[in-house]
C-alpha cells in the first residue's frame, strides 16, 4: 500500500535493482555497528558506485529509474520498518541516492505527509538517544502543490 501511495507503485516487485538494494542493506545491518562510516565501507565493499551501469537484459536501464527504484528501497526500510536500526539505513540510503545520482536535474524523494511523520518521528528519537548514530535529520521539507514532501536533507555529523 505505501508504494501505490508514495508513487512508486511500477516498483513493487523485485528486480535486480532493489534486489541490489535491500542486499546493501541487509549487509549494513549485519554489521551491527552502525554508523554512517560503517554504511560507505559496505556501499564500496559491494562496489555499489556501479550501479548505475546495470544493464538488464538487452536494454540499459534508465539512471532515473535505477534512482527511484532505490528511493523505493530506502523509503521501505525507513518507514516500514519498526527498528530504528533499519530506519536510519533506510535513511542512508536516500541521503547517498539523492547524491550520488547522475540525473540532472536531479530525482526528488517523493514522500507522503505519513512518511515525513516517520522522519519527524526518526529525528526526534536520534535527538532523545543523543545521537548515537552520529546522524542528524534536519527537517526542511520543500512542498509542492499537494502538500506532499518532495525532498529532505539529513546531516551527518
């Protein structure tokens, strides 16, 4: 249901680009020491910086639906998750996504307001364990029309 919601509906299945993805994830949380250094020594160990040169198939996969696909992933864990552990991954995620992504301009995270609420909810959790994840969500949302949250920005300390 969140994906028909958020707008990432097309992504609801498992291809190899989430698949990617959730691997990512899954191995960060493994690790059990999370921090955002433990999140980038796992994005390299996977040569994850490569995955916008997936080809699947006979076509190349357009960078803009690789960008969503892991929006997709990141918004799952960060808001479909109960364990703060995999929200803050879920929120990695998105925040390296959002830059690393090669599309100009670039692809915004599309949120709806029950999403954002799990962020403002996520922030103020970090503020209450004094950060231990060394990770501050700055909550700034930029809002269209519809008042649905298009972006945010999270820094990290």
């Amino acid at each position: 249901l969140w994906l028909q919601e958020s707008g990432y509906e097309a992504m609801a299945g498992r291809d190899p680009i989430s698949s990617d993805g959730l691997l990512l994830l899954q191995n960060v949380l493994q690790k059990n020491s999370f921090t955002f250094s433990t999140f980038v020594e796992t994005w390299r160990e996977l040569n994850f910086s490569l995955i916008y040169w997936t080809n699947t198939g006979s076509e190349r996969v357009q960078r803009a639906e690789i960008t969503e696909l892991l929006f997709s992933v990141g918004v799952q864990y960060l808001c479909n998750r109960d364990d703060i552990y995999s929200q803050v991954a879920g929120l990695f995620l998105l925040y390296v996504i959002f830059f690393v992504q090669p599309c100009q301009p670039r692809i915004l995270i599309r949120l709806i307001p029950p999403q954002w609420a799990t962020i403002v909810h996520l922030h103020s959790q970090l503020q209450s364990k004094k950060v231990k994840f060394r990770a501050v969500v700055v909550c700034s949302p930029v809002l269209d029309l519809t008042g649905t949250a298009e972006l945010f920005w999270v820094s990290l300390l």
